[in-house]
C-alpha cells in the first residue's frame, strides 16, 4: 500500500474536503494547535458560546423563575429529539439526564428488576471502567452476578466468548459500542439479535460512537442505551447524557432513582409516586438547564453537516493515518492498537509504542499536539 506523506497531498486533500466550511463554526485561537481529542472533549462551537451567553445573561438573568415556562422545563426531551434523530430513534425514545454512569445504573436497574427469574448480567473486559463499576453495583443490589467475557485480544470483541455465555439465565446484556481504547466497534443488529435470542434485553453504551457514526437504535432493535454527549457531539465537559428506551419498554420498565422530575404531576408535590407517561419518568431531578442549552447548539451542526458525511470523512482520515503509520511508524517500532478494518473501528485511532507515554509527552510539550495517553503503552 503506496501513499503520498507530503504536507501537499494532505493539503489538497484539505481544500476538496466538503465539510471543510464547518471548521469556521467553531471556536479555534490557536490554529496551529492539532487536536487529537475530540474523542475525550468535542471542541467549542461558535453557536454555543453565544448561545449559553443569551441564556445566562437574558433566560436566567431578565426572565428568572418565568424561565421554566418558557422552554426550560421541556429542554431534556427537546434535546433528546434531536439527538434521537443522530441515534436512529424515534422522537419520544432519547431524553437528556444526568451522566451517563447514572443513566447506565437506572436502566441497568430497571432491565434486571424486568427479568426477576434471571440471575446473570453479561458485559466484556473491553467495556469502560465506570460501566462495569456500575454493573457490580446493580448486580450487588439485585443478588445478581456479573459475568464479564475476557477479550484476549483490545481490537476484537470477544464475540465468540459472549455467544458462550449468553443464556436463559442472562436478564441483562450491557456493552459499549465503541470501545474506549482501541476503538473496536461491535456489529450492533448481531449483538442484539444474540441477546433476544436468550431472551435476555441489551443495554448499549454509545459514548464514543454517537455522532460519530450513523447509529441506528430501532432498526437494530436496541432495547435500551446511554450515550455521553461531551465528546463527538460537542456538548461541553461534564454535559448531560442522553439515554434511550425503546417505546414498548416505557410503560413496564420503572426508574430506580424515582424522583420528582419523573412524577406524573410534579407541582401537587403528592407525597406519594406515580411515574409521568413516558421517557420523563427516567427523570430524577431537576434538568441542568444550562448544560442542556450547551449541547443544542452542537447537535443541529452535526444534523447540518450529516452523520453520513461525517463518517465518510471520519473512515477517510482514519484510514489515511493508518497508511501514514505504516508507511512511516512501523518502521520504529510503533503497533497499530485499533482495528483494520473500517467497519469495526470508531472515530479514533490508537497507536502503541513502548515509549508511548514520552511521546505522548514530548507531542504535548514541544509539537503542539493534544493526543491521549492510555496504560500500557
Ligand atoms: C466517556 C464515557 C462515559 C462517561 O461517563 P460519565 O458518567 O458521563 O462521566 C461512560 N461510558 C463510556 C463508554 C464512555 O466512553
């Protein structure tokens, strides 16, 4: 595989790249700084400074407590509709709430306590730490056991492992999309299928593909999800999370953290709980109002720009930089730690080295470049 590594065929590139016009919307001081971490923390659109600056300084400043009624009460579903467009649900499946690590607890919670007779809950060792924190909390307040299939190698998916244990015993199948480290993207429809042919309900963590890639929750037939909504799509560090029920599941599944966002008439302040009809009884408390309004504006750029475009150019650079590494880092030691193979890799592309971490260092330090570091190498 021959490539071209001069600065001018990256340039050309550059300059036919139709989504090229985006980058003026977004807020860029230092354009000689490249930033490796939009996977970790999405950059700062234009739109969203100016538009947290109107809702701090006219919504919250001029209009006070009148705020609630004039948009801020319905923001977590107004949101979560559009960013249901982004994850290939309906409208009213995706509200914004919380983080994503207490997202993942409620519906985790609520799936296990819908399969009472079943006393497994599967996930793999590729999935990210907190989400497995989390598991073993559910599994200890539910009398269930966690079964988490070792996967041998960072940049497969251990399919064959979670085919094995995936059975009528298993209430909950819960696993990140695209894994944090490597980037191995699992085939969503296939995973799925596996575990409704258990019997078991499924429980994708969408974090480091949404808005990376098209996702596709209904026709996968997707159960349940959580996604964060700090990285791909730009929201801001610390933005509420989405999560995603799959209609048919509303009405039977209940919030484990039931609180007063959730109840059917909130401001009777009743002293006793009946969850609201639909996705706003995975509500707790109170929405962040201000983290929500920050993740609205980088949502209706990614809807502009296309999640198609997006990906195509995503593979494009991905694949690039994997020539680049071959032609040119190999050669020194450097091991590809992402997959191959396009369909199977998310938006981030991870190298290995045994001097990783001085490098890293030495790329902060003295190139001006912002990547990331992940143990060992
Ligand atoms: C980033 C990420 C999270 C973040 O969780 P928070 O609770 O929002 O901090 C969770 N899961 C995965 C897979 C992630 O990549």
């Amino acid at each position: 595989m021959s490539i071209d590594t001069s600065s001018d065929y990256a340039r050309e590139r550059d300059a036919e790249d139709p989504l090229g016009r985006f980058r003026d919307r977004f807020v860029i001081p230092d354009p000689t700084l490249i930033y490796l971490d939009g996977n970790s923390l999405g950059r700062l659109p234009k739109a969203t400074a100016a538009r947290l600056k109107e809702v701090v300084e006219q919504e919250w400043g001029q209009d006070l407590i009148r705020g609630w009624n004039q948009g801020w009460f319905d923001l977590p579903e107004r949101v979560g509709t559009k960013l249901a467009r982004i994850v290939g649900a309906r409208a009213d499946e995706v509200i914004m709430a919380d983080a994503t690590s207490v997202n993942l607890y409620k519906l985790a919670m609520a799936a296990v306590r819908a399969r009472p007779n079943r006393t497994k809950i599967v996930s793999d060792t590729l999935n990210f730490p907190s989400d497995i924190y989390i598991l073993q909390g559910v599994a200890a307040q539910t009398g269930t056991e966690l079964q988490l299939v070792q996967a041998n190698d960072e940049r497969r998916g251990p399919v064959e492992g979670l085919a094995a244990v995936i059975d009528d015993d298993t209430a909950l199948v819960s696993l990140t999309h695209t894994a944090f480290k490597s980037g191995y993207t699992y085939d969503m429809a296939a995973v799925t299928e596996m575990a409704h042919a258990a019997g078991a309900l499924i429980l994708w963590d969408c974090s480091h593909s949404v808005g990376a890639m098209p996702i596709a929750l209904n026709n996968c037939h997707v159960d349940l999800a959580v996604g964060c909504s700090y990285k791909y799509l730009n929201g801001g560090p610390g933005a509420p999370a989405f999560l995603y029920v799959r209609r048919v599941l509303q009405e039977p599944l209940g919030n484990p953290i039931p609180g007063w966002m959730g109840q059917k008439n909130p401001f009777e302040f009743n002293l006793h709980y009946e969850p609201t009809a639909g996705l706003r009884r995975f509500l707790s408390g109170t929405p962040p109002v201000l983290g929500l309004a920050a993740v609205e504006p980088g949502l209706d750029l990614l809807l502009e720009a296309g999640l198609d475009a997006v990906r195509l150019k995503s593979v494009g650079l991905s694949d690039y930089l994997i020539r680049l590494w071959a032609a040119e880092l190999a050669p020194l030691g450097y091991r590809l730690r992402s997959p191959r193979q396009a369909a199977r890799r998310g938006s981030h592309v991870s190298l290995g080295h045994q001097e990783g971490w001085r490098i890293n260092e030495a790329l902060i330090q003295e190139l001006n470049v912002l990547p990331d570091f992940r143990r060992p190498d």
